[in-house]
C-alpha cells in the first residue's frame, strides 16, 4: 500500500478557548496536487502547520511521509509558508545560498526575471519575485512532498500560471503536493479539493462534487445597487458577479416579487451555484449549528 505524502487523522487544535482545528481528517497521496480551500480564518494554515511539524496537534495525529514530522523527516519537505521563509537582508543569490547549505545541496541557477534581482536584497524586490524565489528555495532540494501555503498570492497571471506549471512538475515526478488557497482559479488546477470552514472540513472531491446540485438566481438589471439591497435580507446569501446579483435559497418567483418595484424588467434566471457560493452554504450552516 503506498504510504501518503500526508496524512491528517483527526486533527484538533486549539488555543484557550477557540477551537481553531475541529476533527480533520485527510491524505495527499504521492503524484497528486490537492488543494485545501477557504476563506481566511478558516482553518488551513494551522492545519498545515500541524501536518509540518510547526504546531503539536491538541488531539489527532499528523504525518508527513508516514512519520510524526519531526527534523529528519522534514528534510524530505518543500515548505513555503504564507510569510514566505525568506530573509528580507540577504540578496535574491544569498537566500538561495543560505536555504541550500541547510539541505546540503548546491543551489538551484537562478533564472527569468530573479536573475535580473539576483544582488538585491528581499526587501528591495517586488512580492511576486519574493514568492517565486520561496518557491525556488523549497523545490531546490527535490523533495517528496510540497506545501504551499497561498503560493500566488499578489503574483501576476504569468508569474501564476509558471508557478503552477512548476508545482505540476513537481508532481508529476512523484511528489504529494498539498496548496492552501482561496483562489478559484488556483483550486481549478487540483487534482481534488478540500473545503474547510469554521475549522473543519465540510465538503470534499472535485469542484463539480462539491457544488453538487446547488443552484442560484441569478438578476441582470441596470438598478444592481438597488436590486442588491432588496435582496439582502438576514440570513440570505447574496453576491455580485460584475453587475449582476446573485442569490441562493430563494426561488425565481420570490426574487421577481422582491424587485419587482425596483426593475420590474429584470433579467432573472436559474443558474449553477459556484464553488464560491456552496462554500457560503456550508459555512452558514455550520454556523448555524454550532
């Protein structure tokens, strides 16, 4: 049986009173990318940090190659945390040179737009740079597994989608790969998802899995602020997509009769929900029933 490159099994953390970890229970299986979804607050970032060796679970067990992560087993690990790891005082070649020597590896060529920057010091250099350097740093040891906490993050689209053809790389030759986002585009290039909300992991699978049936009303209308308005009722999800205003948990009919005084006229139809909006679902009612 082929071991997991990560494996969550009941995690639970907490801090005082807050429970910011509820019973997590996952695996990233070599070969595969899976991307751990949610807004912030949500729970992934502590999550990862258990699954790194960085936090001690309250309860549950974190593995990382089969093993608690402790030092040994975190020399098998490219990590890039969201505060990126880098060292804002040392030049682009330095950070590379420094990360190296702790793998006892030579350093990976700096190429592309980091080599324009090579001499300049971290703090000098835009973030998306920065990000593509921390990516650098935790692939230049090859490792078998790779966590990435928000990768992209302030990187521009070209920036983004060479990161990704790398992290596809990265898979492709063997290594489990776990990325944090709350980026839809970013989640779309997993191989499947899981969604956390209030510290657990309410839904899981491909993005077609997770949004399942759930559809949305879907208004077209010049008066949008107006309609918007109407619309936000307590308890109702309601989102804009450019300017058109979308609604779940109310029928086509409700929402006609909702603005009907606004823009009788309205453009209003039956749509399928988004990742986005199923995400909105599941943590209301966790909520809800916490």
């Amino acid at each position: 049986m082929t071991t997991p490159s990560l494996e969550a099994r009941s995690l639970v953390k907490t801090f005082g009173g807050f429970t910011a970890v509820d019973d997590v229970s996952f695996e990233v299986l070599p070969g595969e990318v899976v991307g751990l979804l949610g807004a912030n607050g949500a729970g992934k970032t502590t999550t990862i940090r258990m699954l790194v060796g960085l936090l001690t679970p309250t309860s549950g067990t974190a593995n990382l190659l089969g093993a608690v992560p402790d030092r040994a087993a975190r020399r098998s690990l490219g990590y890039v945390p969201q505060g990126l790891g880098l060292y804002g005082q040392l030049t682009v070649s330095e950070n590379l040179e420094f990360n190296a020597a702790a793998y006892g590896v030579e350093p990976a060529a700096i190429e592309g737009a980091l080599a324009d920057v090579r001499d300049r010091r971290i703090s000098q250099i835009p973030l998306g740079l920065q990000r593509q350097l921390a990516f650098v740093c935790a692939v230049q040891h090859d490792p078998d597994v790779l966590v990435l906490d928000e990768p992209t993050s302030g990187v521009g689209p070209l920036g983004s989608a060479r990161l990704w053809d790398d992290i596809r790389t990265s898979a492709e030759s063997g290594a489990g790969v776990l990325v944090s986002t709350h980026s839809m585009q970013e989640a779309r290039q997993c191989d499947r998802l899981l969604l956390m909300a209030d510290g657990a992991i309410v839904a899981r699978g491909s993005e077609a899995d997770i949004v399942g049936d759930l559809r949305a009303i879907e208004v077209t209308t010049s008066y949008w602020r107006e309609v918007f308005t109407a619309l936000s009722k307590p308890g109702s999800i309601v989102t804009l997509d450019g300017r058109s205003v979308r609604v779940i948990d109310r029928s086509a009919d409700d929402v006609r009769a909702s603005i009907g005084s606004i823009d009788a006229d309205a453009n209003v139809i039956t749509v399928p929900a988004t990742i986005d909006e199923r995400m909105a679902v599941l943590a209301s009612a966790r909520a809800g029933a916490s």
